[in-house]
C-alpha cells in the first residue's frame, strides 16, 4: 500500500509538472503570435497612405498669399510621423519683399508640419539677380530649409558665387529675409577687382 501511494505522488507530480508545461507553452505561442501581428500591423502602419506623381504645392503665409511652391516627380506620404519624401524637389518662394529663390536636389524630407524641407543630393540654389541685389548661387550636398522663416543651413562644404565674388566653406547659414549669408569653418574668399583699378 505504501508503494502505491508514493507511485501516485509520483504520477501526480509528473502530470501537474506536465500541465505547466502545456500551458506555458500555449502562453509563449500566443505571446509569440501577438508579436508577429503587432510586428505586422507596426509595417502597414509605416507604409505610405498616398503616392502623388509629378506634383505642385502652394503654401500660403499667414495673410492668405503665396510663400513657395514645392513641386516634384513623386511624393510619397508616410503617416507615421506625418513626413513626406519627394524625388526630384523644385522649391520656389514667392517672398513679397526678398528676391525669389529657386532650390532644386535629388531628393527631399519635409517633416515638421511642414515647415522643414531636408534637400540631399546635389543641392543647387539659385537667386537671380535683381536692381536692387546680385545674382546668388550656391551647391552643396545637403540643406535645411525653413521655408515659412526664409533661413537655410547646412553642415556641409558649400559653394557660393555672389555676382562675380566666390567663397566656400563647411557649414553655412543664411536667412534671405535679411539677406545675410554665414559660412562655416576654413575657406576661401575670391574677390573680383573693384571697375577702374
């Protein structure tokens, strides 16, 4: 009798052993499972919600007239983050009081509601000239734009020709709206003689 009783601890303890083991093994599937979903539905979640092929956007200031135009060979809009990539981005402003700048690249980030554009890939910007300021050119290889304020600034090397004077530098910052120009780091400074010497 006192065999049998410790072969039914024995059994029993097996089995309770046993059951654990089940249910772990169904809770560490539907973990496992919930996962995947989770892990899947995050992947739609990051897929863009619309595409728009060779497109214009005009945004407007803050008394109702147009500040730039942004248009492209593609946008794509990711909702996550509400940011957009564009190939091929043309930027245009349309400042009343400043002389209008065209901005071309091979790419383009706009993030921040909008009011960040992130150029990549040869950035070119182009003024042209006006009675009242010289024609402006400037490459590099990335910039930051920040369209309703009227600054750029870049962290790159960059290339400026103001007229017929040249400069370059590492890192830049300009605000058209006081149409003052900073260059960073070591560079150079070219100069046209001045008429009549």
């Amino acid at each position: 009798m006192h065999k049998r009783t410790a072969h039914r601890w024995q059994l029993t303890i097996v089995m309770v052993v046993g059951v654990f083991v089940a249910i772990g093994s169904f809770w560490l599937v539907q973990v496992v499972n919930q996962a995947g979903q989770q892990a899947q539905a995050d992947q739609h979640r990051n897929e863009p919600d619309y595409i728009i092929d060779r497109f214009s956007m005009v945004r407007m200031n803050k008394t109702g007239q147009p500040a730039y135009i942004i248009s492209g060979e593609k946008l794509t809009h990711h909702p996550v983050g509400d940011a957009s990539d564009i190939d091929k981005p043309y930027v245009h402003s349309l400042s009343g009081d400043q002389p209008p700048m065209n901005m071309h690249a091979d790419t383009a980030h706009v993030d921040q509601g909008n009011t960040r554009v992130k150029l990549s890939g040869n950035v070119d910007v182009v003024r042209p000239a006006t009675p009242k300021a010289q024609a402006l050119r400037m490459t590099t290889s990335t910039l930051t734009v920040y369209p309703d304020e009227e600054r750029m600034e870049t962290t790159a090397p960059v290339a400026l020709e103001i007229g017929n004077a040249t400069a370059n530098g590492v890192g830049m910052k300009a605000n058209n709206a006081t149409r003052e120009v900073q260059l960073g780091g070591r560079g150079q400074l070219v100069l046209p003689p001045r008429p009549g010497h």
